[in-house]
C-alpha cells in the first residue's frame, strides 16, 4: 500500500467522482480506477458504491476512509515538521472558517502569516460550525473557526466573546427601545439561520427557555439582514457580523449578557505550520 492511493481514494470520495478526482490530482481517469481497484484488493474489501448519482461508501468504505484520512493528515503533518526541522517551509495548511471570520478577521491574519512563511499556501474552506468541525475532525482540515460547545472530539481554544444583538427593521416599533427584553422575542416572528449556523441562536433559547415564532430561516448573514430592514421579522446577530451593517436596521441589547465565543477546533496532531498559524491569531485576537 502506498500513501498515494490512499490520497486518490480520499479525493474520490470527497468529491464523490473519478474522473473530478482525477483532474485535481492530474490523473487519468483509468489510473485513478487502478489505483482504487489496487487498494481494494489489497484490503480485500469492496469500499465504494457506484451509481448514476455519483460515488459514495459503502459500509467498510466509511471505516477504512476514517483511517486513511487519519494517516494522510499524519504524512501531512510529518513533512511539516521535517521542513521545519531543516530549516525549510513548504506544503499548505488547510483552515476552515464561516463568512463573518472570513470577512473581518482572515485578511490581517493571513497577511502576517504570509509574512512569517512565504512559501506555505493556505487553504480556505467556509462552512457552517458543525461542518468544519467535523473536517477537522477527520483531518480534512488543519484547524477551523468555530464556536463554543464545539459538538466533535476536537480540541477548543476560546478567542473572542462576540456580543449578540436582536436586530430590528427602523419600520419595527422595537426600534425606538434601548434594550431587548427576553420575553418580547417570542411576540415577534423570528427570522433563523438554519441549522448548522444556529449555534450561538439555539444555545440562546435554551438558556432562557425561549420558544419562538421561526418565520424563516436562512444561512446567509447578509440576506437575514435584508429580510431584517424590510421588516419581516426579528433576528439575533452577533456583532462581528453586524460591522458595516446598512442602514434601516436597530441593534438592540438585551437586558441579560449575550454572546457566542469565538475560538479556533484542532485536534493533538497539529503540524509546526498549524501550530504557527494558531500562535498568531491568538496573538491578534484572542481577547479572553
């Protein structure tokens, strides 16, 4: 068995075709169904599914997949560190983030780590929460933004406490109030990001025991502030995302604290370029 196969059947089966695998990897399309066949002999297993809809797992697949992502995160890593160790950098980092992140805090981190390692590429993946910590979970991805209770077997470092807000349209009657009490979000049809980016929203309702009227619910920030300034609903935002907001719409505080934590999900097998990429954002942002 040979680490490039595992590389070929990994990439197969995240992009849950042959021929798109092959054309990343720059591989014809026979190679990579040799390489796939070579490996399934050797384990003497049948691991993929294939049908009109694409390629998926069948049941040993999903188990032998869980180790191979494990030992070409383990390689990745290894070739890290040697670089390192000689005094070289080469190879990329995989970070996973959600569009607020991405927005306000990627530019200026990814401008100092450049600058520290010239030669690293980065790679970005945005996501909602639950997604990326799964990713780095399984070692599709070096590390995430994320927040906190994380639900995977990650590690989690907490970063930034992120005030959240009940955001109103100036068409809205609550816009002339200075505070949000609890009880009123549940007199007002709410508008929801979906599952997956609910986190902070869904923690937000249990703690306070709140059962509201969801009239929609949607994963773009920007298009649940549209909704927000045309008055269809109410919505809970955290502040980051409300930076540069437009005009229209109110922030209101909430007469209790509210807020989600920011921080960054790894796992123990961090490489020298992960470890390096961490240190700087917890010297830029970490504020707790």
């Amino acid at each position: 068995m040979t680490i490039q196969r595992y590389e070929i059947f990994n990439k197969v089966v995240q992009l849950q075709s042959i021929t798109k695998a092959g054309i990343e990897l720059s591989l014809t399309q026979s190679a990579v169904s040799h390489a796939i066949k070579s490996l399934e002999d050797e384990l003497g297993l049948h691991l993929l599914l294939r049908n009109r809809l694409g390629i998926k797992l069948t049941r040993e697949g999903e188990k032998i997949y869980e180790h191979t992502l494990t030992i070409i995160h383990a390689h990745h890593n290894l070739l890290q560190d040697a670089y390192a160790l000689n005094g070289l950098e080469s190879g990329a980092i995989r970070i996973g983030t959600f569009a607020s992140v991405t927005t306000h805090w990627l530019p200026t981190i990814l401008k100092e780590f450049k600058r520290k390692h010239p030669e690293i590429i980065v790679e970005i993946l945005e996501d909602d929460y639950e997604s990326l910590e799964n990713a780095v979970h399984l070692g599709e991805l070096d590390c995430c933004f994320t927040t906190a209770p994380t639900k995977h077997n990650i590690d989690f470092l907490p970063l930034h406490k992120d005030k959240l807000f009940c955001i109103v349209s100036n068409d809205n009657p609550l816009h002339t109030q200075t505070t949000m009490s609890l009880q009123q979000l549940e007199k007002y049809p709410i508008i929801k990001p979906k599952k997956g980016w609910d986190s902070e929203v869904i923690t937000f309702f249990n703690k306070y025991k709140i059962d509201p009227t969801v009239k929609f619910e949607i994963s773009d920030d920007q298009s649940i502030i549209a909704l927000v300034q045309a008055n269809i609903g109410i919505n809970i935002r955290p502040e980051l995302v409300l930076k540069n907001a437009p005009e229209g719409i109110t922030a209101l505080e909430f007469e209790d604290e509210a807020y989600r934590i920011i921080g960054l999900g790894f796992t123990n097998q961090t490489s020298h370029a992960t470890k390096s990429f961490i240190s700087i954002v917890k010297e830029i942002y970490q504020t707790i």
